[in-house]
C-alpha cells in the first residue's frame, strides 16, 4: 500500500499519518472532477467537499465531517 500521493491543492506530496486515511471521493488528490463526459478538451477540477482539499480524513473527521476553513 502506498502512503504517498501527490495532493495537487496544496502542490505538494503527502504522507499518511497514524488513523489517516486517504479521501475516498478524491483519493487523496485534493480535487475531483467537475464533469465526467468523455472526449472533453480539458477537465475543470473542483475542490474535494469531503477533505475540503487536504486529500487526508481521520475517523473523526469520518464521522462528524471537516472542520471549515
């Protein structure tokens, strides 16, 4: 299992730390998909409204939801 990906809102890699786990929604990338239509130009991206963009959930956070920024 890798504990690394790359988290394109805050551009950089990120590790797991203990009772994390990657977004489920965004798998850890921060931002998901707008639109799924096939044969698009380009993808507009969205921030993640389950990680708020971290890419990273504990089981707290699981359970009662994201803390706003």
């Amino acid at each position: 299992m890798i504990n690394k990906r790359y988290n394109i809102t805050k551009r950089q890699f990120i590790d797991l730390q203990e009772g994390e786990r990657f977004c489920p929604k965004c798998d850890g990338k921060g931002r998901v998909p707008r639109d799924k239509k096939k044969g698009l130009r380009f993808t507009v991206l969205l921030q993640c409204d389950k990680c708020l963009g971290d890419g990273t959930i504990d089981w707290i956070e699981e359970a009662i939801g994201k803390k706003q920024r």
